[in-house]
C-alpha cells in the first residue's frame, strides 16, 4: 500500500511538472510551416508611414533536387504585428521563426528611429534575439532580401555566413545581435553601431534593367529565377545614436573603428608606408585595446592604447625583413598609421554625430565614477572637447612562410 | 537430487510411494511392461550366467538411447561369462565381480530403476535380488564443438558450448584444473528430468550467493525443463523487467572466466550456453576479445558499447523530438536538408519512425527464421530493395532511413541488452513524440530508476558503475593492461587479489 502510494506520489510529482513546463505542447509536424530564415524591415514611401514586412523563407521543392532555394514575400500594416498578421493571412501556412538568422532594416526605418522594431523583436515569443541586425543602405530591405546570391541559394544565412567571415577573418565589422543592439543603445554612450550592407554598385545597369520586373514581383520574387539580380556586399558600419541612424562608416573606416573599440578579431589592413612611398598589407593577428582617462589641470585626456600583432602579407619589394632596420621602420610606420587613422576617426565620429560608439563614456564611468557623476550632465559637450591620445604598440610576428625577398632585381 | 513433489493439479498421474524392488524377475518385468505399454523402444533382454546356478537376468533399457556396443560388451558379456560366487546376494555379486562397466550403480527403489531407464541407461534386474544394477550405457549423437554464431571473436578460443551437458563440463574441467572446482548435479523437472550442473569455484565464491542459488532451483516445481531460460527467469531476482539479471553465455572460456570472478554458472542438459550469476550492469558490454586483444583495441570496443547503447535508444526519440517540438535547437542547415529530404513523404515524424522501425524487426525476424541460404537473399532485397523504394515511393524520408539504420545498427553491438533497448527505445519515442525532449528526460528517468532498482543475489545491478573504487579504474569502463589487473570485483568474492604485481 505504502509503495503504490509512493509510486502514485512521483508520478503526479512527474505530470504536474508538465504544467509548469511551457512549450511542451507546442507539437508541430515541419511541413506544416515555413521556414523563415530573415526578416527585412521598411517604411512605405510618402505620406504617413506604413510598415513593408518582408520575409524570406525557404522554398522546398518535391523533385530530386534537394537544393533549397527561397522567396520573398511581403506585406503592409499600420504596426508591425498586423503588417505580420498579412504576412501569415497571404502565406499557407504558420510562420516559423526558429532559424531566422538576419533581420535587415531598412534605411528609412533606421533613420526613424528602431525602438520600435526592436521592442517588437524583444516581446514576440518567436523571434530571437540572437539574429544578426544590419542596416540596408541607400535601399530598402526588400531589395536586400530579394538581391542574387553568390552561393547560398537563402540570402539571409548568407548575410549570416559574411557577418561571421568579417568578425573572424577580414574585420570590417562585427556582427551585431538584437540584443547587443538593445544593450548599446541603452548603455551610457547611448550609441550603438551595425553592420551595413549595400547593393552592389557593379550590377546598378542590372537593377536599373529589372527595375520593372522587381516592381510586379514584389510580393513574391522566387530566386532561382532572378540570377541576374542585384547581389549585396558588406559595407561598412552604420552609426545610431540613442534609436537613430545618424551615418555611416565605410569599410576603411569601420577597420579603425573595431581597432579602437577593442572588438578586433582578426583582420586586414592596407597601410601606406611614407619611408617608401607605398602601400602595405598586415594581418592583424591580435588586438587588444586599453582605454585610460585622466584629469590634469581641469582638462580630461582620454589615451587608447591599440596593442597589436600582425603578420606582414604584402611589403614592397625593395624591402628585405632580413635586414633588422627594416623591421623598426616598418613597424613605426604601422603604428602610425595606426594610431593616426584612430585618431581622426575617433574625432571625427564625436564631432561630426556627437556619437561615442568606442566606449569611452563607459570607461569612464567604470573607471573614474566621480568624475562621471560630477559631469554626467554636461558630458555631450565635454567629450566634444576632450583631448584625444592614440597609441599603438605594434607587433610584427614574421611574414607569412619567408622572411626573404623572393627577387633580386 | 531430484525432486518429486506433487502438484495440486489433476492432470498430473497419481503417485505412489516408491516401492522396494520385488525379488521376483518375472514380476519386476511384468510390472514394467505394464508401466511403458505401447513404448515400443522399450527392450527386454533376458539371459543368465555360467555356473550350476547361474543368475536369470534381465536388462532393460530403451533402444534409442542406448550404445548397444557398450551394453553388449561390457554389460551383457561380463554377466553371461561370469560365474556366481554369491548366490545369498546376486545384484552385489554382479556389481563386484562381472561388470566391465565403469559408471555402475546399484538402485533399491523401483521408481529410480524406473528413473534410469527413461534417462537412458541400462538397468539390470537379477532374479532373487532386491536392488538393480544401473549402467550407463548412454549413446546418441550430439553435435560438434563450434563456434558459437553469436559470440564469435577475433582472437581467443573458439569452441562453445553443446547441447550435451558432459561435453561442456569436460571444456570447463580442461581450463580450470583444480580440485576448487566444484561440480554439483541436479534434476529439475517432473517430466524431463533435466540434468543441470551448478559449478563454482569454492574458495572464490560467496557461500551465500550458492546457498541462495540452491535455494532458489529447489523452488523450481516445473514439468519441464528445455532450455536454460526455464531456468534464468526462476531464479532472477525480478521476473517483470526488461534488462536481464542472470548472465549467460556460450562460451566455455567466458564462463571459466566469470568463474574465477567469484561467480557461479548453471549449465543445462540440451542447451549449449550457460547461466552466470550474479550479474552486474557492465558486463553486458564486455566481451570476451576484450580480454584477448590490446588494451588499446579492447577499451576502444568497449567505450564503443556503451556509447552504443545509449544511442541505439535515444537516436529515433531525440530524432523525433527535435523534429516536432524543438526545431529551433538544430543547426538551420540541418533543418532545411531534413525538410527537404522529407518534403512529400505523408506520415508524422512519430509514425514514419515506429513504423520503419517495426519494418527493421520483421526484416531481422525474419531473417533470423528463414535458412541461412535464403537469409542473405532476403536482407538484400529487404534493406535495398524495399528501403530504396520507400524513399522512392515517398512512404518515408532519407533522413529517418539514416537514422533508423544507425538505431539499427548500433543495437546490434549489444545483442546480450536486446529486449531492454527494444522496450525503451520506443518508451522513449512514444514519450518525446508526445512531450519532446523533456518525454525523453523522463524516460531516461524511468530506465535509471528501473536499473537502479534492479539486483541479482542481491547485488546492486548498477555496481561499479556509478560510485568510484579501485576495480572501476582496473576493468569496468575500460580495462587496464594484463599486469595491472590486480584485484577480482569484491562483489562477488572475499578472495580479491586476482595476481601479484610484477612490474
């Protein structure tokens, strides 16, 4: 007796927890949904402004082929939620957000101000916010959405794909997630930055020729059957300051800009060396950044120290690393640059959008509190004026496969 | 020792007390013709001895399982030639003086000569005697040594058990040549009569764990013995669960080596494997080439095993589980290859799996029914054939194929565990079917409570395994080299030290 009511006891124990377990329900067959894999974002033109939904989601097709190809589709709505609600209303099934990987905003959204999308993005339960946010510049997200692929058939995972290649590999911009969005623009600085994504220049006669064709496929572009589409590249990093977009960081630029903020992984850098009148190659193995403030005589002074090493990739001919000296001046002449292009662009950026996306209120806070709380109020004018030091502290560790000159001339 | 008890039951032929052998020949054989009427493989043969006053005898035996060689020659030959010297008491004159026979006995009882007679020996009645002589005239054919199919090895001994119970003594007698080894006989059966052996080591065992063993075949009221598994599910310690808590084996190097663990084995007459107890989890993944090969090569096989358990029952339900509630925590490539792979196909995820996997046990079925020579056939056209037309046909997708191949053929790895992977592999489907991964916790859950509920003479089933000792690091999840295996498992036996450290 004792034992059934042990038993009895455990297993109400186990069944009740199923209550408390939300999502155990939620049973759904996979073909009874699309798969959404990125979600753009617009502003209608003219007039009051209505939300454009795109989504691109994968097209499965019931022949051999197994590759998966994908389509747009799009829809209208005073809010977000119903521009959704048309989207679910024109599709035949249930949206499924689990694998939407990119969400692209567009320009006008952005210059709008994005608290609302990401308040959306934050409070229903089906996107995550892990998705990578980019900006669609001097376009519409649709036409990101809706531009050729190179190689994935899906856009958007290949929007993904470029987002981790540039962290880890080139280092034009980091990738930037919904909620890293939400914690920049919320933090101190209330400056946050994305990655930005254009059409591709070389194919505008080709945008130009389609421009009809896009206009009656809006709704519905499959991409199998548009190949000589627009393609899209990255193109440098999008500035917001508090929910707007204030401007732009090219490609050049945005390489500084991760060097400063300490978010460099790994990357490239073109460098012009003035002892020879020429332009040089480094990989930028490691890079770490160190801010320091300091107050001398009434005046702040910010120093970011840049630590770096790099491998050379490119050098000029005349240049044997063999010969220690080479290795000094090349090595000053990286920092400098370095350190130079730092320094414009940090005074650049403050100046031109008021706009501190290093971190260096931040640091500030964290590091000298006192001082913060004394000037917290008066700081959008302070960092204005604020005296600026760059150093960088380069290291050079060898040249690819060979230190030597492959040719005597 | 064999047991005689009387069960309430009607069917049974009514028991009389076992009578004295009657000194009247011609009554003994009339009484016997009577008991074995219309068994025409029952023989009579009468015949006397030399002298002034010879013996009258007679030898009864059933034709079929006696060597008439042996009967004739060293049974029939030696009384015929023999003079008597002690007509006061002639079955002991015989017993003494005539018989070449080597297993001879003499019986007083009529209902064990009766015994004898159906076990195959000869038994022979002298007139003017109150006791028969029993010889052992036993002869039939039995197959050969081979190895067995479903142990087979890469290195190590080939030979595994028989049918016949003598020949698997003797390769169990061969390897361990020791007076500590103990051989002890029963019958267990009302009407088979089938003899078992319990064999032990004695100064290994623990003689609670052997009492208990006797204790519990006594118990064993049953007409009929035919296989080992009789046995196996009399004497567990729990009859209602799907892991098994006897060991067994067909290999007489396995069980020589479970043996000398302290452990005691059961061999039956007409079942060529034999009974190990007690059991613990972990031996269900080890094999005997574990013990043959490298160390490298053996620990490999085995870490191998038990990963294989696992997966063969939680592949199709993490499969399932996935695919239905939890999409999101796949790889998105991944997601879209299945989604493609199942487009068309119009059955649920739960079904397409139960179902395939249902068409895997009929396949191996009836494989396992059909000859041999068709076997091969029939595999080929069942697993291509069939499979490749399903996909074909859309009935199922790529993907469930893979994984219901890899279920497969993972379960197969741990033949020895097939009834509890078959049991919880779709306890776990049918539950992350309904409630997806956390179903699937609970039935983990449900598996581990049973295992861990679970014990064979009274010894934890899951020992070794989950709190750490100084024999889990020797040969539990892996096994150590040869000369670092210093210790028995002190589960089983109070004499742990197996050898002496030489390096």
């Amino acid at each position: 007796m004792k034992k059934t009511a042990k038993v009895l006891f455990v297993s109400a124990l186990l069944i009740l927890q199923l209550f408390s377990l939300s999502g155990c329900f939620d049973y759904s067959d996979v073909e009874s949904e699309m798969f959404v894999t990125g979600l753009g974002i617009d502003c209608t033109e003219g007039g009051e402004c209505k939300y454009l939904i795109s989504v691109e989601i994968a097209s499965f097709t019931n022949t051999r082929d197994s590759s998966v190809k994908s389509k747009v589709i799009s829809a209208e709505g005073d809010s977000l939620m119903e521009s959704f609600q048309s989207l679910i209303a024109k599709s035949s099934k249930m949206l499924y957000f689990g694998h939407c990987q990119t969400i692209v905003i567009g320009e006008n959204v952005a210059k709008q101000g994005i608290t609302n999308v990401l308040d959306f993005v934050f409070r229903y339960e089906f996107l995550r916010l892990s998705m990578f946010v980019i900006v669609a510049k001097d376009c519409k997200a649709l036409d990101i959405l809706s531009s050729k692929s190179d190689g994935n058939t899906i856009i958007s995972y290949e929007i993904a794909d470029t987002m981790k290649a540039s962290e880890n590999e080139i280092g034009i911009a980091k990738g930037t997630s919904v909620f890293e969005l939400l914690n920049q623009i919320n933090n101190i600085s209330k400056c946050g930055v994305t990655p930005v994504f254009v059409k591709d220049e070389n194919n505008k006669k080709n945008e130009n020729d389609k421009k009809g064709d896009n206009d009656e496929n809006k709704e519905n572009n499959e991409k199998g059957e548009n190949d000589e589409g627009n393609t899209h590249s990255l193109n440098g990093i999008a500035i917001f300051v508090k929910d707007r977009l204030k401007g732009y960081l090219g490609k050049n630029q945005s390489v500084f800009c991760l060097l400063a903020s300490d978010g460099m992984k790994k990357g490239v850098l073109t460098c012009y060396i003035p002892s020879h009148h020429q332009m040089m190659s480094v990989r930028i193995l490691r890079s770490s950044t160190d801010i320091s403030f300091d107050v001398s005589d009434g005046h702040p002074e910010i120093t970011l120290k840049i630590k770096t090493t790099v491998t050379l990739l490119e050098i000029p001919p005349e240049i044997s690393l063999k010969k220690p000296e080479y290795n000094v001046i090349i090595q000053k002449d990286i920092s400098d640059f370095i350190s130079e292009n730092v320094y414009i662009l940090v005074r650049d950026t403050i100046e031109r959008y008021g706009a501190d996306i290093f971190g260096l209120s931040d640091e500030i806070h964290k590091k000298n509190t006192d001082y913060w709380e004394e000037n917290q109020a008066d700081w959008d004018e302070i960092i204005k004026s604020i005296k600026i030091k760059t150093v960088c502290d380069i290291a050079i560790e060898g040249s690819g496969i060979t230190n030597d000159k492959i040719y005597e001339g | 020792m064999w047991k005689r008890n009387n069960l309430p039951n009607e069917t049974e032929p009514e028991k009389k007390e076992n009578q004295g052998i009657s000194p009247s020949l011609s009554e003994n054989l009339s009484k016997l013709r009577i008991l074995f009427k219309d068994n025409d493989s029952l023989k009579i043969r009468e015949f006397r001895t030399k002298g002034k006053e010879p013996y009258l005898c007679a030898v009864v035996y059933l034709e079929a399982l006696t060597d008439d060689t042996a009967l004739s020659e060293c049974i029939i030959k030696g009384i015929m030639n023999g003079q008597p010297t002690s007509p006061a008491s002639p079955a002991d004159d015989i017993y003494k003086n005539f018989c070449f026979e080597g297993d001879l006995a003499l019986k007083d009882k009529y209902d064990d000569a009766v015994l004898e007679i159906v076990s195959g020996n000869s038994v022979v009645f002298v007139d003017g005697a109150s006791k028969v002589l029993s010889a052992d005239t036993k002869g039939w054919k039995s197959r050969s040594i081979s190895e067995p199919e479903g142990e087979k090895s890469l290195r190590g001994p080939k030979e595994g058990f028989t049918e016949k119970l003598t020949d698997n003594i003797a390769m169990i007698e061969r390897r361990l040549c020791t007076p500590d080894l103990k051989i002890k006989y029963m019958k267990i059966g009302r009407r088979s009569a089938t003899k078992i052996a319990v064999c032990y080591l004695e100064s290994l065992i623990i003689p609670e764990v052997l009492e208990e063993l006797y204790k519990r075949l006594e118990k064993i009221d049953i007409d009929a013995v035919l296989e080992s598994n009789y046995l196996e599910a009399h004497i567990a310690d729990k009859g209602y669960t799907a892991f098994k808590t006897i060991g067994s084996t067909e290999k007489p190097d396995v069980v020589t080596g479970r043996m000398l663990e302290g452990r005691i084995a059961v061999l039956t007459n007409g079942t060529p494997e034999a009974l190990t107890a007690p059991l613990i989890f972990i031996e269900s993944f080890q094999a005997s080439d574990d013990y043959y090969t490298h160390y490298f090569a053996s620990n490999i096989g085995r870490l191998l095993r038990i990963l294989c358990f696992f997966l063969t029952i939680s592949i199709p339900a993490i499969y399932v589980a996935l695919l239905t509630f939890h999409k999101q925590m796949m790889p998105a490539n991944l997601t879209l290859s299945i989604i493609t792979a199942r487009q068309g196909v119009p059955f649920p995820v739960i079904f397409e799996c139960i179902s395939l996997l249902v068409v895997f046990e009929i396949l191996r079925e009836t494989a396992l029914r059909v000859p041999s020579t068709v076997a091969q056939a029939f595999s080929i056209v069942g697993a291509i054939v069939v499979g490749n037309s399903a996909i074909e046909a859309k009935l199922v997708s790529v993907s469930m194929v893979i994984i219901v191949s890899l279920t497969s053929l993972t379960g197969l790895m741990i033949p020895r565990l097939s009834p509890a992977v078959l049991v919880y592999r779709t306890l776990f489907i049918i539950l992350a079917g309904i409630l997806g991964l956390y179903g699937y916790i609970i039935g983990i859950f449900i598996m581990f409570t049973n295992l861990l509920s679970l014990k064979s003479f009274g010894i934890n089933f899951l020992s070794y395994m989950v709190r750490p000792n100084e024999y889990m690091l020797q040969d539990v999840y892996v096994r150590l080299p040869w000369q670092h295996i210093t210790k028995r498992p002190g589960l089983f036996t109070h004499n742990i030290t197996r050898q002496k450290k030489t390096k």
